[in-house]
C-alpha cells in the first residue's frame, strides 16, 4: 500500500493562520502588522474622526471674556512633559494655543494605524497657534520611543509624561486623543482610533485659533 505524500495542502488553513500570526509575535512584527490591517480600515472612511455640535461652530468657543479666560485654569495645568531630546516642558506653556493631545504607544496597533494621518495633519496645520502633543505612554524607555518615530519618519512634537498623569487625561482606551482650546478647556474627546486627517478636523482646528 503506497503512503501518502504530505503535502502544504493537507495543513488546516487556521494552523496556517496561527504559525503565521506565532512567527510574527516572536519576531515582533505582529504590532505592525495589525496596524496594517486597521490602517486599510481607516482608509474607508468610517472611523474618521467625530465633529461634535462643539467642533461645528468654533467661532463660538473663540469669543470669549480675557478676564475670565485668565482666570481658568488650563486642562492639564501642572502636568510635566519630557520630549525626546530630553528638554521638560509644562503642559501649562501650551496655554494660548490649540493644542492636538494623542496618548500611544509604540505596542497598540490602533495607534499605529491612525498617525500617518495624523502626520498629515500635522503637516497641513501645525504652528506656533495649533501644537500637538503626541503623548507616548510606553514604559520601556525613550529610546525605544526614538527608534519607532525615527523609523517611521514621523516630524510632529512627541513627549513622554515626566510627572503624575492628570486626571482629566485619563481613559478607557488608547489611542485617545483631546482637543483643547486656547482657553485651555477641553472640547472634545476621542477613544480609539480614528482619521483626523479630514476637512472638518481641519477646519475646526484652524477656527479656533485666535484671530
């Protein structure tokens, strides 16, 4: 009785699957990798960004009393920051600007799938009135930081928190990202991934800058 040869074929197409998925976690590509798939589901336009009631009429948040402005206190205020040259900056010197806040990390697939985008949008309205904060949370050292945002070519402001975290900061989810007003109020809130890189993200943004 002649023996069957074995062939690829006969492999069950989920242990495919998972030596797949194995060979990438060992290798460390698996990040990469589903950030790749959810990058194609940004690409689709169903996750972009949501614009609030608040994010349609930003001139309604642009006018307001300069004594009261002076007495608020800013989203974050206290909070200290270290970029990746080492230099600490208070959150507080934002104050005055529109300021983009995205917390992420280096290991969550969402993250990575949503900042080309948000690269994008840096390029088109970041300044000296629209600062983004790219907040990483990752616990392994600035250095593996540097690598990824290196690798990736990747040009907007990136920090690492050099104090407690403020509360208001905190979330469910990563990615999360924050819009605050020059006022230094928070006006909207995202958890999870989304594209930011739209024209109302754009024109929200700008209609808030002091004119």
């Amino acid at each position: 009785m002649d023996k069957k040869k074995f062939s690829i074929k006969d492999i069950p197409g989920w242990a495919v699957m998972l030596g797949i998925f194995g060979i990438l976690y060992l290798t460390g590509l698996h990040t990469e990798a589903i950030g790749q798939v959810q990058r194609i589901l940004l690409a689709t336009g169903i996750k972009n960004a949501d614009v609030p009631e608040t994010l349609q009429n930003p001139d309604a948040t642009a006018v307001v009393d300069a004594a009261a402005v002076a007495n608020t206190e800013m989203a974050g205020a206290g909070f200290q920051m270290v970029d990746l040259q080492g230099k600490q900056v208070a959150f507080e010197s934002l104050r005055g600007k529109v300021v983009f806040l995205n917390i992420w990390a280096t290991w969550c697939p969402p993250c990575i799938a949503e900042m080309p985008n948000i690269q994008k949008l840096y390029d088109k309205v970041g300044s000296d009135k629209i600062a983004f904060v790219m907040l990483s949370v990752d616990e392994g050292g600035m250095e593996k930081v540097k690598k990824f945002i290196d690798k990736k070519d990747y040009t907007f402001p990136v920090y690492m928190p050099a104090s407690q975290f403020p509360q208001e900061f905190y979330s469910n989810a990563i990615p999360t990202t924050f819009i605050i007003s020059p006022q230094g109020k928070i006006v909207a809130k995202q958890e999870g991934m989304a594209d930011y890189n739209t024209p109302e993200v754009v024109e929200f943004l700008q209609g808030m800058v002091k004119k």
